[in-house]
C-alpha cells in the first residue's frame, strides 16, 4: 500500500495522530458537546490534531524546521479555527440532520432548544448566539498568524494560509447574519479564486485577513451582547495585521532608513486606530492599491498616530 511506502518518519506521524483521533471520536459517540471545554476539545480531534501531524510532517520532510513540530498550541489552534467556522456556518444543515455540535453552554443562554433558531421570531438570539460563537472562534486568530509567520516553505505557506483567509472570510461574511439560519452562507467562488491566488506570502495574506477583520467589524452592533468583546478582538487583530505588515514592508525596503515601529497600544489607542482603519476604508475600495501601498500606507497611518499620541498627553 501507498502507507508502507512512506518513510518510516512519515508513518510514525500519520499512526499516532489517526489513533489519538479515533480515540476522541469515540467518546464523542456517548458525549454532546456541552461546555464550550468540549467544544475545544471536539474540534482538537476533529482538526486540531492534524494540524499537529501536518507540522511534524512538514519538520520530518525538512521542508520546515523543527521548531514548527514544537509549537503544537499553534498548530492546534490552526485545527480549531477552521473546525468552529466550517460547525459555525453549517448550523442548518447539521441541526436538520440532528447533529448539535454548537455547544449547549453558549446556545442555552439564547434558547430552550438549539432548533429554535430556525424559527423566524427567534431572529434576535439566533444572531446573538451566532455571534458569541464567532467571538470564541476569533480568538485563535493571533495562533493562526504567529504558526504563519514562522513558514518558510512556499508551497507548505500555501498550503497552511489558503484555508485560513478562507475562514476569516467565511466569519465575516457570517457575522451577524441571520441567513446562517435560514440557507447556507458561502464566500462567492469569484471571491474564493482571488484569495487563492494573493495568499502566497505573509504581507499578502495579513491583507486579506486586515480587509476581512474590517468587514467583520462594520457590523458589530452596540446592542449585542459580546460586542465589546468582539470589538476588542478586532482591534487586536488589526493591530497583529499592522506589526505583520511592517516587519514585512521593512524587510524588502532596507534602503529606506526610516524606522517605523511595530506598535504596542493601550485600549484607547486601539479603540482610535481602528476608527482610522475603518474610515480609510470607508473612503477607498482596498482592491485600487497595489498591495505595497496598502502595506506602507498602514504603517505611516499607525506610526503618525503613535507619533501624535506621544506629543500630545493631554488627549490621552
């Protein structure tokens, strides 16, 4: 068979990890995901384990050092964002089927039965709980860029980075949208093509993820219940996106000496970068700038601001 051909690497790896995977699997034959523990703990045998195996692979081939093998809460984290959003946007289908893989701790703050989102007049909690749930999902994100920061393999980068732009795409397309509930809600393939084909480096990508994590917080409503919480998750990300972007940016201009610096804001300083991010956005469409301006253009836009914060105490 194609397994014994394998090196003996390899079929250590692949034994292990389908193993661990069955074993969990099995207890969720006898158990619901009920805590938001469980939830965790589903999605770490349903993906969070390959992408623990796929990392010691791509370390065991020397396509990737070993450190990649190591950082298993990473690769852990890169399963688990794309296990919640792929449960997260199959809500109908899998209720319909009678499969509940939402976790009842969060949905039982919303609902009697999980099916009760289906019905019209439930349209508030149903978009509440949805909500709460791709807040949860969102904090893998900064996992997500600190496993993609550290490849060096350009068609394992590839590999890795398609399925997660694909991802934040999907949570922000899904955010706030009562159609989670009533169809299935899908990025468009016209969409899916162009992610596709400028997810090739990290600056690219991080643009993507930035232009999506905008997207998603357009709609965050003050009435929500975890928009706070939501809110700060984006501000954070956006502000992972920028450091991504200027480490990126400075490294291919090395006869530019100015020194622009990754940033490390307080909350208020968070709360107004991400103003100025949405209003720049607001005003131009992101795809009319190559994307080395986009890149520069986020770094002088946060290096000003910090700038201005210094001098400026009494705003603070």
């Amino acid at each position: 068979s194609e397994y014994r051909r394998l090196k003996p690497a390899f079929r250590d790896v692949i034994k292990d990890i389908t193993a661990r995977m069955g074993a969990g699997f099995c207890v969720y034959l006898e158990k619901e995901v009920n805590t938001l523990a469980d939830w965790n703990e589903y999605c770490h045998y349903a993906a969070g384990l390959v992408g623990i195996g796929l990392s010691q692979l791509f370390s065991a081939s020397g396509l990737e050092a070993e450190s990649v093998a190591a950082t298993t809460d990473l690769s852990n984290s890169m399963g688990l964002f794309l296990q919640k959003t792929n449960i997260i946007r199959d809500y109908l289908e899998d209720v319909n089927d009678s499969r509940h893989f939402w976790p009842r701790e969060v949905w039982s703050q919303y609902a009697e039965n999980i099916g009760d989102f289906r019905r019209p007049e439930a349209a508030a909690p149903a978009v509440a709980c949805l909500n709460h749930l791709i807040t949860d999902a969102l904090r893998h994100v900064p996992d997500v860029i600190a496993y993609l920061s550290q490849l060096k393999n350009q068609s394992v980068f590839n590999f890795c980075a398609i399925p997660q732009v694909m991802a934040i795409a999907t949570l922000a397309r899904c955010y706030n949208n009562h159609n989670v509930f009533t169809g299935v809600v899908k990025i468009r393939k016209g969409e899916a093509c162009s992610m596709m084909m400028q997810a090739v480096d990290l600056e690219k990508t991080m643009q993507i993820f930035r232009i999506r994590v905008l997207e998603l917080g357009d709609k965050i409503a003050v009435t929500d219940p975890n928009g706070s919480v939501t809110l700060a998750s984006v501000q954070n990300m956006l502000v992972l996106c920028h450091n991504c972007l200027h480490t990126s940016a400075m490294s291919k201009t090395p006869a530019l000496k100015i020194d622009l610096p990754s940033i490390h804001l307080d909350h208020n300083d968070r709360a107004e970068l991400y103003r100025l991010s949405i209003a720049c956005r607001r005003q131009s469409s992101a795809s009319v700038f190559s994307s080395k301006y986009v890149a520069w253009g986020l770094c002088l836009l946060a290096f000003s601001y910090q700038a201005w914060v210094s001098h400026a105490p009494a705003h603070r």
